[in-house]
C-alpha cells in the first residue's frame, strides 16, 4: 500500500489535494451553515426565556419614585429589590439583593457605576448611573434595552434629528437592538436599565473600555466575577 502510494505521479498527488482541500471547506460551510441556522432559530425562541417584562418594570421603577421622593435614589433601589424579590419566587429567577455590589462601568466612552440585580443568557436588569453625569457611545447592542429613568435626566440624539431626546424620571428611554445613538446623563442620572436579547454578545462592549483605556483590572475582575456568578446561578436554575 504504502509503495503504491509512493509510486503516485505528481499530477495525480495534486489533484488528490485539491480533493481533500474541497472536502474541508465544504465542511467548514456545513458547519457554519448549522451554526446560522441554529441561531437562527434560538433568537426565533428567545422570548421563551423572559421572566421580566418592560411594562411592569416600568411601573415599578414609576411606583419607587413615588413612594421614596424624587431625590431618594437609594429608597428606589431598596423599594425596587424588594418587590422583585417579593414577586419573583427564587426558584424562578435569581436576583443578586446584595444593593452594596456597585462596580465602575466604563463603556462607549461613558462613564458611571452599575448593580448588578439580575443577569442571565437573555436578561439583565441593572442599577447604573453616576452624580456627576457622562456622555457617550449606547453601543450596538443585539438585546433590546430598557433605560428606566430614576433620577436626573438622560438625553439622546440620532445622526440626523437637530433637537435631543430628553428623558425625565418616570420615563422610560427604549433602545431597540442593532440602534444606537449618542447620550448624556447631564449631571447625576440614575437609571433602572433591562435589556433581554443575547447578553453574552453585549460583554465585549462592556469591557473593551476597559482593557483599552481604563486598564482599571481590579474592577475588570470584580465585572467578571459577578456576572459569571449571576449567569452561572440562574442556568443552575434552569433560567436561560
Ligand atoms: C411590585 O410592583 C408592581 C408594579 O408597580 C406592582 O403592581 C406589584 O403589586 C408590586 N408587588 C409587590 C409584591 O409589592
Ligand atoms: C430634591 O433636591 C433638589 C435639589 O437639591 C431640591 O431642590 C428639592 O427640593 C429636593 N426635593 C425634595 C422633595 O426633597
């Protein structure tokens, strides 16, 4: 066998390769063709996974700036905690009531702090904001995001429109996914924010503020280790 095959010519030798190399990339094709359609298919199921929903978040973010005051925001995030974990059996979804878990976000150019509350595969539900206000990139994001207003202001424009958006506590600013725009929390702004869609797919966003810029690695560690945990406790509960 061997001898034989030693004895090919080189013409036959080349072609055999053009044969295994065709074989490869149809392969790889096959796969990817798998992969697209899989996905497909997952983001045609996604909603399956949703246990928030925008419009009760919405009320509840309204409910705690009428029940704590206008310039209360920790009252709003306990009273918020409270009636998740109050509406929400734990078996259900895991929710992070540690309110002390604040970490520095540095995204798109912008710049605040976040609590983590909830983050799975297809939901995240944070505190962010920051006293001193930011400006920056949204970030192209393939999840739909929900930026509940609860103190401060946010503003947002879109290439194109001459005049800002402008959203007051009680408000919700909704970002669809694959949009983005610039935004300013003009002075301090503190927001309930829920995005449900592909979470992981959002994270490089989240991060490369700070391995190209910030090089800040003890928050990068602190990011990694909470949102893991969250992510890893709610597939343990079978929350996707
Ligand atoms: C939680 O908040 C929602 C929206 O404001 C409200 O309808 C619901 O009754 C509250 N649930 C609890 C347990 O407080
Ligand atoms: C909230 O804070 C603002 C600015 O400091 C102040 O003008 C306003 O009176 C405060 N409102 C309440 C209800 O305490």
């Amino acid at each position: 066998m061997a001898s034989s095959k030693k004895a090919q010519k080189p013409e036959e030798k080349a072609k055999g390769g053009k044969n295994s190399c065709l074989k490869t990339w149809a392969t790889r094709i096959v796969v990817l063709l798998l992969f697209v359609a899989t996905f497909g298919w997952l983001d045609t199921i996604k909603q399956r996974w949703y246990v928030f929903d925008p419009t009760s978040l919405h009320e509840l973010a309204q409910e705690a700036i009428a029940v704590s005051g206008p310039n209360d925001t920790a009252g709003m995030i306990q009273h918020i905690v409270k009636n998740l974990t109050a509406t929400y059996p734990s078996t259900q979804i895991r929710l992070n009531t540690d309110s002390k878990e604040w970490v520095f976000n540095n995204a798109g150019g912008a710049m605040g702090a976040m609590y983590i509350i909830h983050a799975s595969i297809t939901e995240y539900l944070i505190i962010f904001g920051t006293p001193l206000g930011t400006e920056g990139h949204t970030g192209l994001h393939t999840a739909d995001d929900y930026f509940n207003i609860l103190v401060g202001e946010q503003w947002a424009f879109l290439p194109g429109s001459l005049e800002k958006e402008v959203y007051r506590p009680g408000s919700v600013h909704f970002l669809p996914r694959f949009t983005a725009k610039q935004y300013k929390m003009h002075e301090g702004c503190f927001a309930l924010e829920y995005a449900r869609g592909w979470i992981p797919l959002m994270l490089p966003f989240g991060f490369a503020d700070t391995i190209s810029s910030t090089l800040d690695l003890p928050t990068f560690y602190k990011t990694s280790v909470v949102t893991g945990r969250e992510m890893i406790k709610n597939l343990l509960i079978g929350k996707i």
